[in-house]
C-alpha cells in the first residue's frame, strides 16, 4: 500500500469550505440517490434539488479524496474526437447536439463560478494542445478547423508561437483553445457540495455503498453500517472507482493511474521562460504529459502511471524525465509533492452513459476532460431524471459491454504503455 504523502494532491481543503456531512437515518426515503461525490455527482444533486427534487448524496471517503480532487484541474471543452468524426459515428442530429455540448462544458464550468461567486481559484486563458511531430501537428490544424467554423476562439501556433507561450523545447507547433482554463478542482468540488447542502442536498461522507436492489417499485441502497436509503431514482457516479455493485459495470472500463508531480515554488526570474503565457498545456505523445502552472508558482506536471500502486518516489521518476526535457533550466529544482489518482479509460475512448435498468443510470469514462465534462453533464442528468426524456442527456444511453477478456486488458495496456513510450522517445 502507497502511503499516506502520495494520496495528498497540492491542493488544499480549506475545512471551511466543506458541507456537513449528514449520517444516514434509519428508514430513509428520497427522489434520487447519488453514489460517488465527485464533480459529476455534486452537480447533478445540485440542479436535481434546485429542481425540487430531494437528493442524498453517498460518498465512500471524503469528498475530494477521488480523482475529482485528485486531478491537475485543466478545464478542456470538446471530446477526444473532433467534432466532423462525432458527426460521422451518431449521425447528424445526435452528433450535433453532442458538439455543442462538448463545445459548451468549460463556459460551463467558469460561468457557474462566477454567477454563483464561487471561491475557486481559476484562471481562463486557454489551453495548448503541443505537436511534437508533422503528424501531430496537422491533426491539430484539422481540430483548429473544425472547432474555429463552429465559432470557437482558438488559432495554431508554430514552432515561435508555442516556444514563446510556454517557454518548453521540443514542439514543431500546436493549437491554443482560448475556451479553456485551469481551476483548483479540489475547491470546485467542495464548492458544488456546499451549493448542493444550501439546496437541501443531504451529503454521508465515509459511506461505501455494498448493495443495490429493486424493491416495491423502489430502489434499496445499503451501506458498509447497515444504514438504508430507498429512492426513486439511483445514479452511480462513480467512474474508475466502480466495482461489483453493478454487475459488469467495472469491466467495461480499464482503470488506470495518474501520476503528478509539483516542485517547489519557482523565481520570477524561473518563471520568465517556464510558461509565461500562464496556459496549460497537453502534449500530442502517445503517453502524454500535461502541465501548468500551480499553487504559490509552482510547476505542476503529470502523466499515465505504473499500474500497480506506486512504492517510493522513484516511481515519479518519469515525470521528473519529461520535465528536465522540457526544462532543462530545473535541473536542481526539488520536487515537492508526488501523487497519483484512479482515471477511467473506455475502449472507444467516449464518456458511456449506461441504465441497465428503469431508474438506474452510471456514467464512466472522462479520457482527459473531466473537470468540464462531468460538471457540465450533471445539469443534463438531473433533467433526465426530473422528466425521463432522454434527450436531455447528450450521449445515447447505451447497454452495459464488458470488455472481452477483461482480467487481460490491463496485462495489455501496461505493456502497451512501456511499448508506445519507447515510441515517443525515438520521436524526440
């Protein structure tokens, strides 16, 4: 078991920022139960109870103490594909509604901090997506395309353009997405749950959900103490931490592990060359990394993981690897924090909205873009489950497919992420 250090993410929970967490009571009734209180299932309690219905909220550990407070907070709009291909695989009405509303989830999230006057520290000047190779950087050309002729403010960058924004070495070019921003991800959670409590959202931290049933038109979640909450409705929000509790739900997605790193707090004289432009960046590798500039002007940087739990330091070394090559100026720099958290990854690398049955519905899958795809999504959800009209939900709800030969899946994506690494270094 990892200890305790490389669980804790550079960001800090201000304890007065927290919702009480409400125990639950003995006999318990509600409109929606919500398994998991990350960002997706905070906002969907929120605008479920601003809709009038009642919500508990059902969280294992603490809330943030999931990858929704584990991550490096880069708010991304869009999908992994672009919007042409979106168009190609749901057709053309189901395509477009699910491009406006990839294109929509960071104005999602920066507007609901600024109408709701969160306390979430935030900055929203883009997003660069880095080319490190020809290939790479005429995809990205083809994506500025298609997003600039829906309207997006975005334009590529050339070997100059992306030296001069991010001060890295290494990239031939890339695309600056102005839609896109970074945020503290671990206040943005508390806040969707302090919103939440003022709505009438009753939060249970320490509360592990061990079995679902249907029962008399109701459905029976019961916790690890015994306690019982009936509802209407049940949403598992619980992405890469999902387990047996729907049957083959975990085995639709590989879990896999995000690494990050944080060094010490830089100079102004380190931070004239260490992205002076203040925007995040995701390179094109095949492992990639993304970075930013962090809490008290630290470097944040962060990547795919070993897949068992990490031992010691050194299995951050990789990270420190990427980071010397794109700085090499760091060299003697300490690294101050290392931490790692659980991502979902789905075969067609979508977001799958799944219900296996009337009333039950589970989400998985981010690949990359969860801070403004889960936020966003919470809105659409508690539509569905205030109306039933599944038109309120961008994706199809689709049935739940494990994945063939799932116990071999993550034998196979380890050795594929050693075997594409190995790739990127010859591309350097």
């Amino acid at each position: 078991m990892a200890s305790a250090p490389f669980f804790a993410p550079i960001w800090q929970a201000a304890e007065a920022r927290r919702a009480a967490s409400v125990p639950i009571e003995n006999s318990e009734t509600v409109d929606l139960a919500i398994i998991g209180g990350g960002l997706l299932g905070l906002s969907t309690a929120l605008h479920a109870a601003r809709s009038g219905q009642s919500v508990r909220v059902l969280e294992a550990r603490r809330l943030g103490e999931g990858a929704s407070g584990l991550n490096g907070g880069q708010v991304i709009p869009g999908l992994k594909y672009d919007p042409e291909t979106l168009l190609d695989m749901f057709g053309y009405e189901r395509g477009k509604a699910l491009v406006e509303f990839a294109g929509s989830t960071a104005d999602e999230v920066f507007d609901l901090i600024r109408d709701e006057k969160l306390d979430v520290p935030h900055v929203r000047n883009g997003w660069i997506q880095a080319a490190h190779t020809e290939t790479a950087l005429a995809a990205a050309a083809k994506r500025d395309q298609q997003w600039r002729a829906r309207g997006a403010n975005a334009e590529m960058l050339d070997a100059v353009g992306i030296a001069r924004l991010t001060g890295a070495r290494g990239y031939l070019g890339g695309w600056l997405d102005r839609r896109a921003g970074t945020v503290d991800p671990l206040a943005l959670t508390l806040e969707l749950a302090r919103l939440g409590a003022a709505a009438g959202v009753r939060i249970a931290e320490q509360a592990q959900v061990v079995s679902l049933r249907r029962d008399n038109g109701l459905w029976e979640v019961r916790t690890a103490d015994d306690k019982t909450v009936r509802a209407k409705a049940v949403l598992a929000a619980t992405n890469a931490y999902s387990d047996g509790l729907i049957p083959g739900l975990a085995q639709t997605i590989v879990p896999l592990h995000s690494f990050q790193i944080a060094t010490a707090p830089l100079s102004a004289a380190q931070l004239e060359n260490i992205m002076p432009g203040g925007q995040p960046v995701s390179d094109s590798r095949r492992i990639l990394v993304y970075y930013r500039r962090g809490p008290d002007n630290r470097l944040m940087l962060g990547g795919r993981g070993r897949m068992a739990l990490p031992k010691g330091p050194q299995d951050w070394a990789h990270l420190e690897r990427a980071m010397l090559r794109l700085y090499p100026q760091l060299a003697g720099v300490p690294i101050e924090k290392r931490w790692f958290g659980r991502v979902a990854m789905t075969p067609d690398h979508l977001p799958h909205v799944h219900e296996p049955e009337k009333g039950l519905v589970a989400v998985v899958g981010c690949q990359g873009r969860g801070v403004g795809l889960m936020t966003a999504l919470g809105e659409r959800l508690a539509g569905y489950f205030a109306s039933g009209d599944a038109r309120t939900i961008p994706f199809p709800l689709t049935p739940i497919q494990p994945i063939p030969f799932h116990a071999f899946r993550q034998v196979g994506v380890a050795a594929a992420i050693t075997w594409y690494r190995l790739l990127d270094a010859f591309e350097r």
